[in-house]
C-alpha cells in the first residue's frame, strides 16, 4: 500500500486528529514538522523517513512502518513521559498491523 493509503486508513482507526488536510497534505506536514498535531506529526514523519517514502504515492510495508516507530515507542515509555504520549504510540502501532492484515486479507478474497 502506498504511504498516503496507510495514512487515510489509520485515519479511520485512531481517534486522536492524525489528518492535518488529506493524506497528502498530512504527509508533506509530517515530514516538515508543521503538522498540527505534534504526536502524530512525529508519528507519520518517523514512519515516512523509517520507509524511505519521498512522496505520498510511495509504497511502505508493515515492517518498515513498526520498525520506525522503535524510537518514538523507547521515548513514550520513560517513566516521565505522558502517558498520552505511550497510549498513543501503541494505538498508532495497533492501526497500522490492523490496515496491513485486512491488506492482505483483501489481497487473498479476491485471488
């Protein structure tokens, strides 16, 4: 899937605010730090640097996509860290293992 598809899905999945436009637009923001929700600017921005994704319309794979977000989970777990920011990270995590497995689910209904 491409990197704006995961962001529109997770989208649907996440309640806090992760779109600042459309997929498109979140994606630009996220990776020029001005989204307007700064946890889930660092979210998309990792996942889309951790994927090498130069563009909206690049593909991004489930690993890539959780692998990046080591950091950003390590950080969320210190114990000063809000835990907002720890709940957040996880959910994020869960959508994302959550929109590759109905991929692929998708992908074997209609083989």
């Amino acid at each position: 899937m491409t990197i704006a598809e995961l962001i529109a899905d997770l989208a649907t999945r996440l309640d806090s605010e992760i779109l600042d436009g459309d997929p498109a637009a979140s994606f630009a923001k996220a990776r020029d730090g001005t989204h307007a929700n700064p946890l889930a600017g660092a979210a998309l921005k990792a996942m889309i640097d951790g994927a090498g994704c130069e563009s909206a319309s690049a593909e991004v794979h489930r690993a890539q996509a959780v692998t990046a977000l080591g950091p950003l989970r390590l950080e969320a777990m210190r114990n000063d860290a809000p835990v907002d920011a720890l709940r957040f990270i996880e959910q994020f995590v869960q959508a994302i293992d959550a929109a590759f497995n109905e991929e692929a689910l998708r992908s074997r209904n209609t083989s």
